[in-house]
C-alpha cells in the first residue's frame, strides 16, 4: 500500500513541476496599458500626504528594457515626469527590467533627473497581465516614502 502513496505522491510532483512558470524577459515583450493608484506617504511612512493616480503606456522590448509615457495626478495636479507630448503625457521615461523563471520581477523607472521608481512585479496570465508595487522611489534626488500599485494589460491581448 506503502508503494501505491509513493507512486502517486511522484505523480502529482511530476504535475506539479510541469505546471511551473517559465517566464523570461521576452514574456513581457511589447505594448501594455497600465493604471497607477496609491498614496504619497509622510517622511516615517505613518501618514497618507497625497492620493496618486494614473495612466499610461510601457513598451517592453523583451530584452531588459522598456520605455513609457504616462500622466499621474497627486491630489490631482500631474506629478513632474519627463518632457511632456501634445496629450500632456510625459515622454522618454523608461529604465531596466528583469523576469525571474517563476514569472516575478523587477525595473526601475527612471522619470528624469533624481526621480526614478522601483518597481517589484508579477506576471500573469501567460504575460497578457501584470500587477507591481512601487518597492523604492527616489524623489528630487532623496528617499521617498510611497504606496503605489500598478496594474498592466498587453494592448493586444497577444503573446
């Protein structure tokens, strides 16, 4: 009976293993939407000091680098960010990105000079979505305090 356990113990690793993610830089290759929604938070972390809200555009090259456009509000007036378009989306942001095998990871996006985000990612649904989570921010050129989610979705719902 011992033997029957052991058999379909290794059966159900041999699935399990077969259902782990294998996701790779190129997984998040192209066009996605994404929202922005969170709080500026006071110096120690202990006090919500702003709503941020937001759109906009990333474009992963699916090398380990990407650009974006985006417009986010704290309290409703545009955070700075880079050179702005016609639309008022600030432009020629971008930064690294790297995709762990188990489908997490991370980039930096650096909005210009002394502003630039952390970001700590999972991807989902065979990389048509996205959600992270600001990990660090750099704001003026000092540490920031922020909590901040995004959410992504592929523009053409393709791989």
């Amino acid at each position: 009976m011992l033997t029957g356990y052991a058999v379909l113990i290794a059966g159900m690793v041999a699935i399990t293993s077969g259902a782990q993610a294998a996701c790779h830089n190129g997984t998040i290759r192209g066009d996605y939407t994404f929202t922005v929604h969170g709080h500026a938070l006071s110096p120690d972390g202990s006090t919500s000091v702003g709503l941020i809200d937001g759109v906009g555009i990333i474009s992963f090259d699916g090398h380990g680098a990407f650009v974006q456009e985006d417009y986010v509000v704290l309290n409703g007036v545009q955070f700075p960010g880079g050179p702005p378009n016609p639309a008022g989306f600030h432009t020629n942001e971008g930064g690294p990105y790297s995709v762990n095998a188990d489908c997490t990871g991370s980039k930096t996006v650096v909005l210009g000079p002394g502003n630039e985000r952390g970001v700590a990612f999972v991807i989902s649904n065979s990389g048509r979505t996205m959600h992270g989570i600001v990990s660090s921010a750099l704001i003026d050129g000092s540490p920031g305090r922020v909590e901040v989610y995004t959410d992504y979705e592929r523009v053409d719902g393709k791989q």
